[in-house]
C-alpha cells in the first residue's frame, strides 16, 4: 500500500496557504492542524495493533489496540505545530526533537540539536514537518 498524500484535495488546499508568504502565523497554525489531521489518519494505517479482550456491558468480546511505541520527532520549528494535533489523534506517544539548519551557501541542512527518547526495534516513528509531510509516501517500506 502506498499513498501519495500530495494528491489529497485537503492536503493541497492547506500546502498552497502554509506556502503562501501572506500567510498570517494563527492560518500557519490552523492550516498545520488540518494538515497534520489528514497525515496522521493515512499514516495511521501503518500502526501496529495488539489483539485485547474487552468485555462490554453485555459480552467479552475481541478488539484491538494500538502497539506502545509511537514516537513522533517534530523538525523544530514549524513541525511543532503539528505536534500537539498528531499527539491528539494518538495520545500516549513519544516525543522527540530535531533540530535543523541551512547552509545558505551549500543548501545542506545540518543538525543542531537533537533529543529522542530511548527507541526499539518495534518503536514506530513519524518524522513531524509540514512542508515536506505532504511529499512522502506513505507505504509498508517505510517501516
């Protein structure tokens, strides 16, 4: 399975006003939200789930939960606000932070900061920055 979440009406809607530069910052922030609302449903799709036994006011029956182990690693500083809108759709999680950089000269970015938490081989990470969200493919071999 692979989604190309640039052809998506919502996404491209949003993108055109994120790069806008008459953008004011409380559209950015708005328009981040919204964004980030639609990656992290797609995204979700991904996610492992754990089998559980639920029992219902009239029956135990079957469902499932999502795995421990999402992390989400916003790109200072405007992947932090799509933090608290992923954090939302999957409450719980993670958090790292990345920091990154320009060489104006270069256009290489550089990095300087970073703080994660302890990762696993069964940690699910999603890389949080809203100008490059919408261009990568969401798909199996990304895990």
């Amino acid at each position: 399975m692979t989604t190309d979440l640039s052809l998506h009406p919502l996404v491209q809607h949003y993108l055109t006003i994120l790069r806008d530069r008459k953008t004011t910052a409380s559209e950015f922030r708005r328009c981040c939200k919204g964004i980030t609302e639609v990656i992290m449903v797609e995204a979700a799709k991904l996610l492992s789930l754990d089998p559980v036994e639920v029992t219902t006011p009239l029956e135990t029956t079957n469902g499932a939960r999502l795995s421990p182990g999402v992390v989400f690693v916003p790109i200072l500083r405007a992947g932090l606000g799509m933090l608290d809108p992923a954090m939302g759709i999957i409450p719980g999680s993670s958090v790292g932070y990345i920091g990154l950089e320009r060489n104006e000269d270069t256009a290489e970015a550089s990095c300087y900061y970073a703080k994660m938490p302890d990762l696993s081989e069964s940690s699910q990470v999603f890389v949080l920055d809203p100008i490059h969200a919408c261009h990568w493919r969401l798909g199996r071999a990304m895990r």
